[in-house]
C-alpha cells in the first residue's frame, strides 16, 4: 500500500500512513482485511471536514478513503400499517449534495440532512452531525441500516430493532468502517419561511415560547448586532412559490458576494485590519432582509448553504431548556472581547433546534437540543484562546456535549455526558477486541481505555 501524507480540509490534522482508496465492496473488504493485521490501525476517511483528530493514525496504521464508493444502491417503497415508508441505500463516500439531488429528482427529501453540502453520508452519520428540526432527530435518526466491514473483512449488516444499532448509529467510525447506509426519507414537502430580526434581548426573553412554536428554527448572531436572524419555518399544505427571474437572480447575487466576503474580504480583514471586522459584520447583517416569507420546496428551505469556506469551528449540543444560557453566555464573550479590541468570530454564532436522538452516543442522545456554533475565518488571531474560553462557558452548562466533528478540546468526562456509554463500550469492544478501529485520540481521550 502507497505510503503517503494524509490532511484534513482545514490542514489542521494529518499524518503520513497507509492511505487506500478501495471503488467497491470487494476491494474495501480486502483493504481492511490487510489493514487490520496485528496492532495496526484503520481509520475510515470521507471528505474530512472534521476538525478533530478523528481520522490520523500513528504510521504503520492505514486511512481508508471513501471517495470512490459514492454509488447509489436502492430506492424502495413499502408499506407498514397502511402507511408508505420511503428509502434509500447509498454507499458510504457520497456527498450529501448528491444525496440531496438523488431524493429531490425523485420527490423525495432527507431528514435532519447537514446544511453544509459537501460531508459524505458516512461521515456525517457517524459523527451525530444534523440538520434542523425538534420533531426529528440527527441525521443519524434516518437511519434503517448499515452495512459495515469488520477487522476479518466480513460484512455485518445491523437494522433498526436490532440490539447493536443504537450504537452503530453514531459511532465516530470505531466499529468498523461503513460500506452503505440505506436511510428513510420523506415524500417532499413545502416549508412556510418567515425570516425576521428580532432584538437579542426580546428573543433571549422569550425563548422557551420560540422554540416551542415552531417545527423548524434557525437563528444567526452577527458580532456587535442588536438582533437576531431568525428563520422561523414550518411545514404548509400550501403551495410553493414560484421563483421568479429576479428571484434566481437575487440569490445567485447573494451568494456570489456571500462566497467572495468569506473567502476573500473576511480573511484578509482577519489578518491585516481587524480593527474593521465590526464594519464588515455590520455590512454582512445589513444585507440581510428585514422581514421576507415564502413558502419553499423542503429540500431548498434546509439546504440554503452554497458557498463554504474554509473555517475554524466549535459546536457544542445544549439541552433545549437551556439555550437561551448558551446563547447569552457567548455573545457576552464575544462583547467581552470587542470592548478590548480583539475580534476572533468574524463570521457568525449560529444556532440549530434538534429534536432527541437515539444512537447512545449522539450529542442529541435523548433530548431537545440547541447545537450552537461559533465559525471565523482561517487565520484570524487569537481564535484558539477564545474558542478555549467559549467552550469553558458551554462546558459549564448542564448536560452539554461537544460536537464530534467540530473542533473541541474538553475530553475529560466525557463519559459521564452519555448515560449509554458503558453499553455503547461494549458493543465497541464486541465488534472491535483488537481496537483496530481506534486511534490514539479516540482510544485515550475520548473513550478512556
């Protein structure tokens, strides 16, 4: 197998291994077989827009990439008590934005998809990653099976109702690696979008009323702002609206200067004149309508995201009943820092309601949660030191857990977050005694072995 250096989309994880790049089953079966000889180690790589060390592995383990296994497998209908339930089978390496215009053709959409496009399916299901929504879960919580190569190179299927799946649900790769997903999705439907500001303080106020009235909620924290963006969404019978010429146009303008701001303006600011990051979220908010309602497709309403620059970011999952702490616990920080002339978030704070999930050891395990995210540019400084203190202020919150795949660097204790810990552990170690899908990180860090 080529020896070569494997990186991150960020850069900021790496190591130079074993990196295999298998185009279908038999030829991933074989590679992990191989791979997994020993004490050696075998890291399952999609698109690595995870900004933890998830995926190195010291240099005689072995990164399998899933680039390649990007096929779709299946769509099937069947019905269960007179209702119609909807799936689709993907292998493991297909991006989300294929996924996304595989069930859209067929007038279907995905449940809790990542509003970023580009994360493969494996990825996403096994870092707890998510959309919007309080009804539904994860990503993760579509799932009705997976596929999955062991250390002997077998394929071992496990489905919803089995013992193992909770933990085979979101499980950081550390099971085996995923050859398919087959997930259930929902018929398309339209989504009524009223996107608002509303001052910070009227929002904070009355926030267990906000997030109790609507199915979908989304919100944006421009640094320095007085009000909050808003996306209050529901679902409606009604019919979508059509988009006009000046519509398209206007979106093709706002994400055009979106794209060029994040990845040109913004940097650039960060680096040589951040003195004028306020300026230029005062722009950014400026541009954002102040009342605007339409009735959209679902699958355009959750997948607003079109341009995504490289970032650093941290995410952590909060219980619901506490949100309006995280939320006031940030935004203080972020003013605490301006008043002393620093800037370290020049992007924004962002803020997604998901309903409770199943899999042991996903961040929304059991409970409505608020995932807030704090996101600034590459480069900017100071960055590290206040998402270190950021993350002291979530930590401290009851019941928070940090996001998989974003960035975090709390990891003692993580244990007592989960309450299926100890049985997720087990099932770990019943699929994987010979830990080779672990990494130092995940062996030592994470999971405490």
């Amino acid at each position: 197998m080529p020896t070569t250096e494997w990186s991150n989309w960020t850069g900021n994880r790496s190591c130079v291994c074993d990196v295999v790049r298998p185009e279908n089953l038999a030829e991933l079966q074989a590679a992990v077989a191989s791979a997994a000889t020993g004490t050696r180690r075998v890291r399952p790589a999609g698109t690595g827009y995870s900004w933890t060390p998830l995926i190195p592995v010291p240099g005689d383990g072995t990164i399998v990439e899933t680039a390649k296994l990007d096929r779709l497998l299946g769509v099937r209908t069947e019905v269960l008590g007179g209702v119609e339930h909807h799936y689709v089978k993907v292998e493991a390496g297909m991006k989300m934005s294929e996924l996304i215009e595989i069930t859209r053709s067929r007038g279907l959409t995905l449940r809790s998809p990542t509003l970023f496009p580009w994360p493969s399916i494996a990825g996403a299901l096994s870092t707890g990653s998510h959309g919007v929504g309080r009804k539904g879960g994860c990503f993760a919580d579509s799932l009705h099976s997976l596929d999955i190569v062991d250390a002997t190179g077998s394929l071992r299927r496990v489905t919803r109702g089995d013992a193992d799946f909770p933990a085979a649900m979101v499980a950081l790769g550390s099971l085996g690696m995923i050859y398919a997903a087959e997930l259930e999705v929902s018929p398309e439907f339209n989504v009524y979008v009223d996107k608002r500001n509303v001052p910070v303080d009227r929002t904070l106020a009355e926030f267990d009323d906000l997030i109790e009235a609507y199915d979908y909620l989304e919100m944006f924290w421009m640094p320095g702002a007085e009000t909050f963006y808003l996306m209050l969404m529901d679902e409606s019978g009604a019919h979508a609206d059509e988009w006009s010429f000046r519509r398209k146009a206007e979106q093709w303008f706002d994400t055009t200067i979106q794209s060029r701001a994040a990845n040109v303006w913004v940097p650039w600011i960060a680096q040589h004149a951040p003195g004028l990051t306020p300026v230029l979220t005062k722009l950014a908010g400026g541009t954002v309508t102040e009342v605007e309602k339409e009735i959209v497709p679902a699958s355009d309403a959750f997948h607003f995201q079109k341009a995504y620059s490289k970032n650093w970011d941290i995410a952590y999952s909060i219980p619901a009943t506490h949100a309006a702490e995280a939320w006031s616990r940030a935004i203080d920080l972020v003013n605490d820092y301006a008043e002393a002339g620093a800037y370290p978030i020049n992007y924004a704070l962002h803020g997604r309601f998901v309903g409770p999930g199943e899999g042991w050891i996903a961040p929304n395990h059991d409970r409505y949660s608020l995932y807030i995210e704090a996101t600034t540019a590459i480069g900017t400084p100071g960055f590290q030191g206040f998402f270190d203190e950021l993350e002291s202020r979530w930590a401290g919150i009851p019941g928070a857990r940090p996001h998989w795949g974003k960035h975090f660097g709390r990891t003692t204790g993580l244990d007592t977050l989960y309450p299926r810990m100890a049985d997720f552990l087990a099932v770990r170690q019943a699929w994987d005694p010979g830990r080779h899908f672990l990494n130092p990180w995940l062996e030592h860090d994470v999971f405490d072995l």
